[in-house]
C-alpha cells in the first residue's frame, strides 16, 4: 500500500503531465480502498485536471465528508476545488 500511495501522490506532484494516468486512477478506484485511500486518489486526481478527474475526485470528496477517521477530515481540510477547465480541454 505505501508503494501505491507514493504512485498515487507522485501522479498528482505531476499535474497536467499526468493525463494519461486518469484511464488507470479510476480504474485503481474500483480495488477495495480504505476513506484516506480514495482520498488520496481524489487528490491525485483534482491535481491532474481534466473534467472527468475532477467530477470523479469532487464525488470522492463529498461522499468523505461523512467519514468519523480523523485522517480524513484533516485531509479534508486542505483541500481546495480547482476552477473547472473550458470544454474541449478534458483528455488532452
């Protein structure tokens, strides 16, 4: 799970460079996952960009907020919604 978790954060360290990685984040998100998991990939995801990545991590998201783990309402703390991006600049 660490390894996964530096894989997870280091996609999102890399921003719009990591587009291709959008198509295997999601399908990551259908393993078993513990609430900081899917949190992580959330933000892994918000960092990435496109549209599809940010409905995805925002679902992700509001469905945490009803966590109790401490872990993940701290994490929920520091996140910031990005502005969506103009139509047609999704999967570039």
């Amino acid at each position: 799970p660490a390894v996964r978790a530096s894989a997870v954060h280091g996609l999102g360290q890399l921003g719009r460079m990591a587009r291709p990685s959008v198509a295997a984040l999601l399908q990551y998100l259908k393993r078993p996952l513990s609430a900081i998991e899917r949190l992580q990939v959330a933000i892994a995801l918000l960092r990435i960009g496109t549209q599809t990545a940010q409905r995805v991590a925002e679902r992700i998201i509001v469905k945490s907020r009803e966590s109790t783990d401490p872990a993940v309402r701290a994490t929920l703390q520091s996140i910031t919604l990005p502005a969506p991006e103009t139509a047609g600049e999704d999967e570039r």
